[in-house]
C-alpha cells in the first residue's frame, strides 16, 4: 500500500477531491514522517504543527461542504501540505534567513508567493533550512546547522535551497517553496533527485523575499514532477502592485500536452557547458537524456554561448555588490539581534559582527569594495556591460532554438565539509548556473539519472523569457518516458 507521503502533488490533491484522504490525514502524516527524519536530516528550521492542523481542518469542511452541493467549487491546491524556504516571510511564524541576526523575527505579514499558496488552500507545515541569506551552495553556511542529503547523509542537499529539496526527497512534503538568485533551486534539484523551476525575472513577486541580490533573485518551487510545478507556478505567478519588477504579462494556463512526444521542439546543447573538469557520470547522463528527447521527436543541435566563461566572475561582482546594500539594513536597531553598547557605532559594529557568518561577511566585503569609489567603474560597471552580452548570448541562441538543455552542475553531490575551507570551489559549483540569473531566462532542473555511488544527476533546461511552458512541456513528456524521478532515497 502506498504511503500518503509518497504520493506526489497532484496525486495528493486527486486523493482529497474524491475523498481518499482527508487534509487533516495528509498533514498528520507529513508531520509525522518529518519528527521521525528531522534529526538525521535536519531540513526544517522551524515548524508549525498547530497552525497546519488548523488549515487543514478548514480545508477539510470545504470538500465537505463541497460534497454537498458540487456547484461550490473549492480552491485549486486546496488542503495540500507545502514547506515555505526561510528566506521568504511568513505572518506569524519565525523567518531567520538561516541568520543568527534574524534568529527572533516574525514577520507580521505573507511574501506574496506564500499569500497566493494559502489562498488557494495549501497547509504550510514549516520553513525549511537554507544557507544564511542564501549565500551558499551547500546549506552548510546555515547558522542553525547542515542539512544532510535524503540520499547520503554523509552528503550536502546543494543549496541554498537544500531544506526544502530534501524535505521534497525525503516525501516530508510533496512540495516547497524556494528561491533561486545563482541555481539555488535547480542545484539542490539535482543533488537530491526531485524537480526544480526558477521562473523568468519577474514571474513571480520578490515581495516578501529577504533580498540577497535584487536583480538576481526568483521565488521558485521543488516537487517530484514538472507537472506538479506547472500547478504551483500558475498560483504564484502574476503581476503584484507591491513590486516593481513583476511583471504584468498574462500569466497561462500551464497545461500539459497530452500527447507522448516532443515533436518539432528544437533543443540546443552548448558547448561551453561540457567542460575540462566536469563529473564524466554527469556528462554521460545529460547526453543519454537529450538522446532520449531525441528519440520522442524533438531536433537536437549544437549551440554556442561564448560569454559563459564570464559568468562566474560577473555574479561575484553584482551579486555581493547588491548583496552589501541590501544587508546594511540589519543593523540592530529595528529588529533581529542586537549586541548592547553605549556607542550606536559600536552596537552596528558589534550586532553585524556577531550576527552575519563568515560567508556573509566575505560577500559583503567583496561587494562594498566592488561598489567603493575609483573601483565602481572598473568591477561592477563593467560586470554589467558583460551580463548584458551573457544576456544577448540566449537571446540569440533561441532565435534557432526553444530549449537549451545542459547540466547543472559539474558534479553530484559533495561531502558535507569538502569545500567548506575553499571559496572558490564552491563557487565554481554554480558555474553552469549562473548565466541563467544572469539573463533573467527559467530554468528547470530535472532528474536524469544516478552516478555510480548512486547519487542523483539533474540536467537543466532553460527557456526564452516567459517560456515556461515549454520547459514544463518538455520535462513531462520526458517524464512520461522515464522513472528516474520517481525513484527515492531508502530512509526507513
């Protein structure tokens, strides 16, 4: 007999229409598995039993109520458990940014992407670990702890989204929230076998995220299937009065082709993403999958981003340069920590001191220089003049093509501490993630197969602006030929 928890999104929701499980048996059944996992896992920051016990009996006198009378209709996702990222806020429940400076804020009121979940009925049953300020790869830069990877404990989730593609891995939840400003949706994807879209720029409203980098950051999802996205993104997505960079393109349907195939989708390969370096069991799986949408119809080719190589240094320039200005709001004085001084000088200096962690910090130095005076020019002006051309790269190349698929990163998941003492290897983590950000472009990343120590690779398919249909066409079909997402990790 299937396990609630192992069933996906959709299949949750198919479950409570027809009354094969109440919300309230799903929820209990979530929060169950996550005591039972959280202390060898450790993916949830903080949880809220009461408040999901609460939502879901609500959700649950709906369908009764619906039942009745079928003419009522009833929310979309209604009584579906979902894990929130700890970067976005959430009225009423703790929000630490993974952040010793934010470790007593409660936010008085929902981001706009949580807001538009719980209106359509979904039972949040808690915020997930993430690095601190999502500056990280790994969530090992967490100031509450690591989280350990549903595959090999021994492993990194990848980050900084890696709470909450655990806690999808590990069937905690069918589905989380969680935000991509350099692949920290797609990257944890990948080192943890589930699914992963990071939206067009825009798509979907940054009120309510914690910033990190303005320019650079999406509010994202995780699940075990495309198709489970496509119903999280068609929720989230829209234009929002409360920011200014959403945009107000209509937001589709999302639906998803009935038919098995990929016929007349044109795919490109770049070569600048298969590289000296790169894992050859990562390389091996990425190739064998676009031979498999090669073989359901789709016309394969080989593309060139030429400014790829420069995507590294050019988001460790705007990325902590929107970085250091964004956090100089912690500061002691509104909320989060403050360390007591009689000089107001000395409580700034001594709060950011002890609340922000080494990775943070680093960040925020390197952007404060890049941004200083007689260096703007030199680093931060000129890191946007390549972005532009990293950005003409894709717009060029889906002139020939509609997705470019790659892999999303050089390797599967590391041991927890490989690359703690080594910034630039981490950093090199992102390499094949990056560019994306940078243009503004979506991303998915999806499972595509196992290395030989039987940890999971994702490949990443990337979209024109806007074109998220087309990759969550794309991921299905090859969905529907394959298994390798639904396989799971032996945690009993």
């Amino acid at each position: 007999m299937t396990a609630f928890t192992d069933w996906t999104l959709k299949e949750s929701l198919q479950a409570l229409c027809k009354g094969k499980v109440s919300s309230r048996e799903l929820t209990d059944a979530c929060l169950a598995r996550i005591d039972a996992l959280q202390p060898e896992l450790h993916a949830f920051l903080a949880l809220t039993p009461e408040l999901a016990r609460k939502q879901a009996d609500a959700a649950d006198k709906l369908y009764a109520a619906q039942r009745k009378d079928n003419r009522r209709p009833v929310p979309p996702l209604l009584g579906v458990p979902l894990a929130v990222k700890d970067v976005l806020c959430q009225e009423g429940v703790t929000t630490t940014c993974g952040s010793k400076i934010l470790e007593n804020f409660v936010p008085p009121f929902d981001a706009t992407a949580v807001a538009r979940l719980k209106r359509v009925g979904v039972v949040t049953v808690g915020k997930t670990n993430t690095d601190e300020f999502a500056m990280g790869s790994s969530t090992e830069n967490s100031a509450y702890g690591v989280t350990a990877n549903p595959w090999d404990t021994t492993r990194v989730p990848g980050g900084s989204s890696g709470g909450s593609a655990a806690a999808v891995a590990a069937r905690l939840v069918p589905a989380a929230l969680g935000t991509d400003t350099g692949g920290s949706v797609r990257q944890p994807a990948s080192f943890c076998g589930v699914t992963g879209i990071k939206p067009t720029y825009g798509r979907v409203s940054r009120y309510g995220l914690i910033a990190y980098g303005s320019s650079l950051d999406s509010v994202g999802a995780l699940a075990r299937t495309a198709e489970d996205l496509a119903l999280l993104l068609k929720v989230m997505a829209g234009y929002d009065p409360k920011d200014s960079t959403s945009h107000d393109r209509p937001v589709p349907t999302y639906e998803l082709p009935a038919e098995a195939d990929l016929k007349g989708l044109r795919v490109g390969v770049p070569a600048e993403y298969f590289i000296a370096g790169i894992q050859p069991e990562v390389e091996a799986a990425v190739r064998q999958a676009v031979a498999k949408m090669e073989e359901l119809g789709a016309e394969v080719q080989p593309i060139h981003l030429p400014h790829t190589e420069y995507a590294l240094p050019v988001y460790y320039l705007i990325a902590p340069a929107e970085a250091s200005a964004n956090l100089a709001r912690f500061d002691g004085v509104r909320y989060g920590l403050r360390v007591p001084s009689d000089e107001l000088i000395d409580m700034y200096n001594s709060s950011r001191g002890a609340g922000f962690g080494p990775e943070v910090k680093r960040r925020i130095m390197l952007g404060t220089y890049a941004l200083s005076a007689g260096y703007y020019d030199a680093y931060y002006g000129k890191a946007q003049k390549v972005r532009t051309l990293i950005q003409q790269d894709f717009v060029n190349a889906f002139e020939s093509v509609d997705v470019i698929a790659a892999p999303v990163a050089p390797s599967t998941a590391f041991r927890i501490g490989e690359h703690s003492n080594d910034p630039l290897e981490m950093y090199l983590q992102d390499i094949f993630s990056l560019p994306a950000n940078l243009a503004g472009v979506p991303g998915l990343s999806l499972p595509v197969g196992f290395d030989s120590q039987g940890l999971p690779i994702g490949m990443q398919l990337m979209g024109p602006h806007f074109g998220e249909e087309t990759l969550f066409r794309t991921a299905h079909v090859y969905q529907q030929a394959t298994d390798w997402h639904l396989r799971k990790p032996d945690l009993n």
